[in-house]
C-alpha cells in the first residue's frame, strides 16, 4: 500500500514538472536579441509639424494608421548614426514594397541647428536611404526637444560639438504609441522588419 502510495505521488510530482516546463515554454519565451517590450504608453507621433529632406512639411500625428520605424541622427555624427542608418537600410531591404505601403521609416535629427532639409537629404543618398515610405526630419531645436520628450530621451551638446543620444530604435503600432524598444547596436534588420510586419498584418 505505502509503495503504490509513493508511485502516485511520484507521478504527480511528474506531472507537474512536466506542466511547470510546457507553461514556461509557451510564455516565457526569450526576445530576440536587442529587442525589448515598450516602456511607455505615450503617444510618440503628436501634432507637431516637421520637415522632410525634401522640403515638405509633415505633421507627426498625419504618419498614425501604419506601424512606424522610428530613430534619432544627426548628419555629422561621427559614426553611431551612420551604424542606425545601415541597420534600418537592411530593415528597408527586408520590406521591399511594403515600405511606404504597409510599414513607414522614419529618422529625426538631433541637430537641427545645423540639419537642414537638404543637409538630410544628402545624407540619406550617401548612405542608400532615400528611399519611398522613408522620411528624414528636422524642425525648430523647441520642436526637436518635444518629440524627444515624448520618447523620453534628451539631446545634449558636447564641447566639440557632437551630440550625445541614445542608440536606440522604436516600433510604434498605428496608433503612434510604443510597441517595441531596439538597441540599435544588438538587434538584427531582419528582427525589425519581421516585428513590424507582424503588426502590420495584425493592426
């Protein structure tokens, strides 16, 4: 009797590890690399006017209705904002036509004192990134501090003149707000444009 009494309990104990083991697989599943859960609910695209490397004036709040791929540079960044733009070039290779179409880009200077639409748009050739469905802003210094603000990051100007930032890239659902945070240095292209068609599929 004790023994068929030890064998129940052992199998029950079985069980449950087997339980506890499917339950974290199907929950716990691990991130990619370089891509974590948003941190905030703020609306990043607000009503706030910028232009784009062509000159055109575009109100954040119009880009709403698409997951949007979002980063900070600045156009004489010595060498982090090149390696933002070569990541979301690979991004902008993996979505082929669904950029623009399904999923938009879009790359917000850190400099506007000195980033004009032109000075962006140079930038954007020289690196293979002047493409469709992908915009390169810059705005009054005021406007610039408010979508950093809504991000909740801040730009701080050195002593040689460079500009020290976060290498960091969002994912914003179609509503504007926050559905992905990337390290800029550890995610793949191919996780960014993969996450975005996802939610794009799913909006």
């Amino acid at each position: 009797m004790r023994s068929a009494f030890h064998h129940i309990v052992c199998m029950m104990a079985a069980a449950a590890l087997v339980w506890i083991a499917a339950l974290s697989a199907c929950n716990y599943a691990p991130a990619p690399t370089g891509a974590y859960d948003a941190a905030s609910a703020t609306d990043c695209l607000p009503a706030i006017s910028l232009l784009d490397q062509n000159g055109n004036r575009i109100s954040l709040a119009s880009l709403k209705g698409q997951p949007v791929l979002v980063d900070f540079i600045y156009t004489s960044c010595p060498g982090p904002c090149s390696m933002l733009t070569s990541k979301l070039v690979g991004v902008a290779k993996e979505l082929g036509p669904k950029l623009g179409s399904q999923v938009r880009m879009i790359s917000i200077t850190l400099d506007p004192e000195h980033d004009t639409p032109n000075k962006l748009k140079e930038y954007a050739e020289r690196l293979d990134a002047d493409r469709s469905g992908w915009l390169f802003l810059t705005g009054t210094p005021q406007q610039i501090d408010q979508v950093l603000a809504a991000y909740r990051l801040s730009r701080m100007r050195e002593a040689d003149g460079t500009v020290t930032h976060m290498e960091t890239m969002f994912l914003l659902g179609r509503d504007g707000r926050q559905r992905r945070i990337y390290n800029g240095v550890e995610v793949k292209p191919a996780v960014m444009s993969a996450e975005a068609e996802q939610l794009a599929a799913r909006s």
